[in-house]
C-alpha cells in the first residue's frame, strides 16, 4: 500500500470506520473510564493494526504516509483508540520490525497484526519521565535468562496488554546500560495495575506494571546487549510521529464540532456563524490544523526517505500540533460556549485529551530542548 489511490482508499475505510465504530461511542467510554475491549479486533480486520509492517509478518506493507492518515482519522474520533494503534503497531510491533531477529518477527509480528495480541512500551519509570536514561528497573543475567525487577508508570495499553517491550539496566548507569526485552505479561511476577481518575484519555487503558523476579530467556532480549537506549529513542520517533498526526485529527474534530454547532447556533437574531470574531476563532483552527498537518507528513516524508533528520522533524510536528490541539480545542470551547462545557457535545473530551499530548512521548519542553540542541550544537543537559 504505497501509492496514493490504495492510501486514499484506506483513508476513506479508516474514516468511515470511525464515523460508526468510534465517534458515537466516545463519550460513552469516556464517562465510564473503559473501552470495548472488542475495538482491538475491529481495529485488525481494516488492517489499521499492522500497515506499516511487511505482508510476511502478517501487516499491510503500507508505507508511513498511510500511517498518518490512520492516526489522523483515529484521532478525530478519540485518541484513545488512537494510542492503542500507537502503541502496540508504532512503538512495538515497529520496534519487534527494526530490531528483531527473525524468530522474534514470527512469533509476534502477525500476532500484534491481528489483534490477537496487545503491545505496551515499558519505558517510563516513577522517578524516570523525561530523562529515561536514569531508569532503575534491572535486568540480572543468571544462567541463560534474565531477571527482572523494578516498576514502570503511565504505561498506555498497561492493563491490556499480552506483550511488555520493557526496558531495564543491564550495565552501567546512564544510556549505556540500558537493555530492551519481550516480556510476555502472563509471566509469573507481572503485574499490572490501572491508573484511574485521569483528566483526559480516560477510556484508554492505562497502567502502573509491577516486575517482581521476571524471568525471560535471553532470545528475549531485543536488539544488542546495553542497546536498549537508543532502540527507545528509535522507537519514539514513530510514536512523536503518531501523537503529531493524532493531534492533527483531533483538531479537525474540533473544527468540524465548532462549524457545525456555529451554523445551528442563533444569538440576536441570526446564526453566530456570520459573527467576524467567531469566524476569527474558526479561522485560527483551521489554518494552524493544516500547517501541523504539512509538518506531520514532511516528517514522514524524510522517516520513509530515512533522512538523519527524520528524528527531528518528528519532534517539531509534536510540539506543533500538540499546541495546536490545545488551542484548537480551546478555541472551538469558545464557539460553543456553556454548551461546551458539558458532556453533551465533545468539546470537553477534546481539550481534556488533547492537554495530554504536550506531556507523553516527551514534554512539548523536551521537544524544545531537542530542537535547540540540533540548531546550536549545544546539549541542555551537559
């Protein structure tokens, strides 16, 4: 799936996929804190679940301009759905894709394709958010497995997960000492527990994992001894891409909620849609969606080309269009007023959600840094 009538094809089952899949059941998963765990497999029969992965390991072959029209179509209807695609496809089944031997390609690939398996990226850690090469969890070699130990938070997909890429310390401190593994979740001492109460993303799973004597055989072992720092960092480069994309879709959403609603919406008199200061704000929604939007696929244009800077193309699109999800939201809370404010209209869910994209896959601050690092040559954390 490369050229682009079979990706403008995709788009349109994607989009009508969240038209009567996803959107009308939004709000509903929204107020219960859960989603219909039947969505995974749903999500695998449009193919959404393995696009970029090669038809031998049971994906779609697409390339990753059809994988942001899929997060951009998923996050215009709840980016909760979104993260799942994100997770398990962009963050593992990726990674599984980039750095696994074949074994592991074989056993997992056409699994996490089908939804027949779940994926969660264990890489954040209580005291390691932003700096992850501080992480503590640790990984002891004894015989010919290893042990591992140690907690993760803020997992998305956490508690549904079947398959845990986690990350842990096999060497020296810093980014040196860092391992990647497979960690199937029904081992014995996982456990994985939800984190509930959140201000947005409230329907997606998300969880607290709890290693405690975790054995694996070393041919779970990802990628190169003491490589796992740079597999994470590989590995969110598709997921910025992902959130970037999302938060295209997201911003969408709120203008087409806010057009709509500003047509039907009457105030002395007439439709408040032909108010200039309401237009004003339509305006800004729109043309700030399709500057992110131009960001996000020249960001795909260089991943697909693999340029050096595809790295940091990624992270503009991020810090860019996760503020302009925030704004876009806010802006489109305006046009609806008090209507906004309740959960009749899905406005609040927007801005709730969207004000978590500045935060994961690396802090709108973090994108800055890394910005500024590649435009002087000088490192904020030397």
């Amino acid at each position: 799936m490369t050229g682009d009538v079979e990706r403008e094809s995709f788009r349109k089952v994607v989009a009508a996929f969240v038209d009567h899949e996803v959107a009308p059941h939004a709000m509903e998963w929204d107020r219960a804190e859960a989603m219909d765990r039947s969505i995974v497999g749903r999500l695998a029969r449009i193919g959404a679940l393995g696009i970029t992965v090669p038809e031998e390991y049971g994906g779609s072959g697409g390339d990753h301009h059809a994988y942001v029209s899929l997060m951009e179509e998923l996050g215009r209807g709840d980016s909760c759905v979104r993260g799942i695609v994100s997770v398990s496809l962009g963050l593992v089944g990726e990674t599984i894709l980039r750095y696994g031997d074949e074994t592991q390609k074989r056993t997992w690939l056409p699994a996490l394709c089908s939804g027949q398996l779940v994926g969660c990226f264990g890489l954040t850690e209580p005291d390691s958010g932003s700096d992850p090469a501080s992480l503590r969890m640790r990984a002891v070699r004894e015989g010919d497995d290893w042990v591992l130990t140690g907690h993760k938070v803020f997992i998305t997909n956490g508690t549904w997960a079947d398959l845990a890429l986690v990350f842990a310390r096999t060497g020296e401190a810093g980014p040196k000492g860092i391992s990647a593994f497979l960690v199937p979740t029904a081992s014995d001492g996982f456990a994985a527990v939800p984190v509930t109460g959140k201000l947005g993303l409230r329907s997606q799973s998300t969880g607290n994992l709890r290693l405690d004597q975790v054995r694996v055989p070393d041919a779970a072992r990802l990628g190169e001894l003491n490589g796992g720092f740079a597999i994470a960092m590989t590995a969110l480069v598709a997921g910025r891409l992902s959130v970037a994309a999302g938060c295209v879709g997201l911003a969408r959403g709120c203008l087409e909620a806010a057009v709509a609603y500003a047509r039907l919406r009457e105030q002395f008199g007439r439709a408040i849609a032909g108010f200039q200061l309401v237009q004003e704000l339509l305006a800004d929604i729109a043309v700030e969606t399709d500057a992110a939007r131009c960001l996000v696929r020249h960001a795909a244009d260089l991943i697909e080309a693999g340029a050096p800077d595809a790295a940091l193309a990624a992270s503009k699109a991020k810090l860019f269009a996760s503020e302009v999800a925030v704004r876009a939201s806010g802006n489109a809370l305006q046009v609806f007023g008090g209507h906004g404010y309740v959960d009749d209209h899905p406005i609040g869910k927007y801005l709730r959600d969207a004000r978590a994209m500045t935060l994961y896959e690396g802090t709108s601050q973090i994108q800055r840094l890394i910005i500024g690092r590649a435009l002087t040559g000088v490192s904020a954390f030397s």
